[in-house]
C-alpha cells in the first residue's frame, strides 16, 4: 500500500501542477520564461519529454519522503495530510524557489505561479497520503 500511496501521491501533484499551468496563469507564466508563442498564445517551439521525466521523478521523491515524515510524525487522516502538505510547500519549497529565483533575477510572476504550484502540489499530495 505504501508504494501505491507514493504513486498516486505523485499523480494528484502532477495534476495539480497541470490544472495550474494549464489555467489562465499559462500565458504570464510562459511570458516569465521567456517562451515565445504565437498570436494564439501556443509556444512556437515542441516541448520536449525532459522536463515532464524529471518532473514526474521529482514528484516520486517528494511523495516518498513525506509519506516517510507523515509516518513519523504520526499525520494521520486526509484533512491532517492536507494541512501538512501546504505546510511543506508553502515554508519549506516556496520560499528555496523564491530564493533562487530572486538571486536569478527571475520575474515575480515567476516567483508568484511556480510559489502557487509549490504550496498547492504538496497539499494534494499530502491529502491523498493521508487518505492511506
């Protein structure tokens, strides 16, 4: 069951991830990269499977680890793992992204869509750990 949880942990956040990027949000944030498109707002150029492999490795690792924490703090429950999961997200990987952004020099769209993405990914996976 623990592997499962990790998998689908690692899904909800994906998914969270494309619900984010797919939104409104996807011109500004394609803007802040620096991504040229079309006059419909498409990126000229394909995108490649890399970012979506290291992604979806990433998103392996993240669930491990806080499936690991989650055991050892005794998080227990949906609504639990949820709240732990914005935890993690919002004090832990929201601030490092703001971080190395700022030092980059990034945009503070950047900073602000890729923060969102950072806080509301781990908060689904947390709730769908929790669920197990």
């Amino acid at each position: 069951m623990g592997l499962l949880s990790v998998i689908l942990a690692a899904l909800g956040g994906f998914f969270m991830g494309a619900a984010i990027y797919m939104s409104p949000l996807s011109k500004p944030w394609m803007k802040a990269v620096g991504i040229a498109c079309d006059e419909d707002g498409k990126p000229q150029t394909a995108p490649t499977a890399m970012p979506f492999i290291v992604n979806g490795i990433a998103l392996l690792i993240v669930a491990g680890m806080m499936r690991h924490v989650f055991a050892m703090a005794g998080i227990d429950g949906a609504g639990a793992g949820l709240i732990a999961g914005f935890g993690v997200g919002i004090f832990l990987i929201a601030p490092w992204i703001a971080t190395n952004y700022t030092y980059a020099k990034r945009p503070l769209a950047l900073i602000l869509i890729d923060g969102l993405y950072a806080a509301t990914g781990p908060a689904v996976m947390g709730l769908i750990l929790g669920l197990f």
